[in-house]
C-alpha cells in the first residue's frame, strides 16, 4: 500500500509539461503496479522522456529511494537526446555540485543555454543571472537582460523582477525608471512580494507623471502577452 500511495503521489506532483508537473508519456496511478518498472524499461531502451521523468523521480524520491547520483545519470542521458527540461535539470545540478558532481559554473551555462534556446523559461531565467554575475561566462548585462527578457516574456516572475531591479539601479548604465517601473508592477501584479517592496521603493524617487505613465507600460504590455 504505501508503494501504491508514492506512486500515486508521483503522479500528482512529477506527471505533467515538465518532470515535475506537466503531462507526458508516463503517468501512475495508484492502480498501475507496474508503471514504476514499465518506466525504467522504456528508459533502459532509451525513451529520453522516461529517463526525464525517472531523474525527477530518483531526485524527488518519488516512489524509490532519493539518489541525486541517479537522477543525476538519467537526466544527463535525456539531456544529451535534446529534452530541455533535463537540460535545465542538469545545469541545476552542476551549478550546485550535486548528484556526484562538483560545481562547474561553465557546464551550468553549457546546459543552460541548451535548454534556453529551446524556450525552457527557468534556464533562460538562471542563464540570465550567469551573464549578469559574470559566473561561467564573461559577465555581460545586455545578455542578462536578453535572457531575462525571454523568460519574463513567458510569465516568469522572478526574471520579470530582476529586469526591474536592474533598470532602477541608480547611476548604472541600464538605469530607466519607467522601464523599471513598468516591470516590477508587471511581476507585483503576479503576486511577487519582493518586487511589490521594490517597486514602493521606486517610487519615492518618480513623480507621479512618471509612475503613470510607467503604469501604463505595463498595462500595455500585459495587454500584449495575454
């Protein structure tokens, strides 16, 4: 029973658009017995999305023991085919030497930039914040903010407010209020607690002209991206 029990937990949290939540071609139910082994056999014969899907199990210890050294050898074999949800997984270990490895700042990057061109909104997210902190790569912020354009193009929150506390750094070469403005409102408005403080901040240092028309950038653009 208790098998039965993670094994339907398995499904709830891992069985759907990415490893952890979106669907895919492997889903258990409480019923299915042998999914569990059916899933190990199609990724044994080489299925990259159920080499995917057994990494975030083996990670998250959804219905076998957590190993990171596991999910890190079946994400790294699913990435290798192109999926770019173990691309993302995979630079996520790197970045933080897990699953048997040390931490490889430019093997992040290498997986990250994989998994970004293919649209994965977390990599283009965690690329963007290489580029700007300068680790992997040359620190570069108008590729950080290619990046975080991209994913925040795509409802990221996080890369929506990391625009906005760039754009309002004062003196810095990016500084825009309005366009700082514009995207901490668009993040806050999404229920991003740290940039509705930020964005409060801002504000002590924009006229009421200014926040307006910030307001209105922002309404424009979540007009756009519905």
């Amino acid at each position: 029973m208790r098998l039965l029990a993670l094994i339907f937990s398995f499904m709830l949290l891992v069985g759907c658009a990415s490893f952890d939540s979106a669907p895919c071609f492997y889903t258990f139910s409480s019923g299915d017995k042998e999914g569990l082994v059916n899933c190990l056999k199609a990724a044994e014969q080489n299925d990259a999305y159920a080499q995917g899907k057994l990494g975030a199990m083996y990670y998250h210890g959804y219905g076998v023991e957590e190993d990171a050294s596991q999910a890190f050898y079946w994400w790294e074999k699913s990435a290798e085919q192109g999926v770019p949800e173990a691309q993302y997984k995979l630079g996520d270990m790197y970045s933080k030497g897990r699953g048997g490895v040390l931490t490889d700042y430019k093997l992040a990057v290498h997986w990250w930039s994989k998994a970004a061109e293919q649209g994965e909104a977390w990599a283009q997210y965690k690329l963007g914040r290489m580029y700007a902190d300068g680790k992997g790569v040359v620190k570069d912020l108008e590729q950080a903010v290619y990046w975080w354009n991209k994913a925040a193009e795509q409802g990221h929150d996080w890369a929506q407010y990391k625009l906005g506390k760039m754009y309002a750094d004062e003196g810095s070469e990016m500084e825009d209020y309005l366009v700082a403005y514009m995207w901490l409102e668009i993040a806050s408005s999404g229920g991003h607690i740290t940039a509705s403080k930020s964005k409060e901040k801002l504000a002590g240092r924009m006229s009421e002209a200014d926040i307006n028309e910030a307001m209105e950038l922002a309404q424009e653009w979540g007009e756009k991206h519905k």
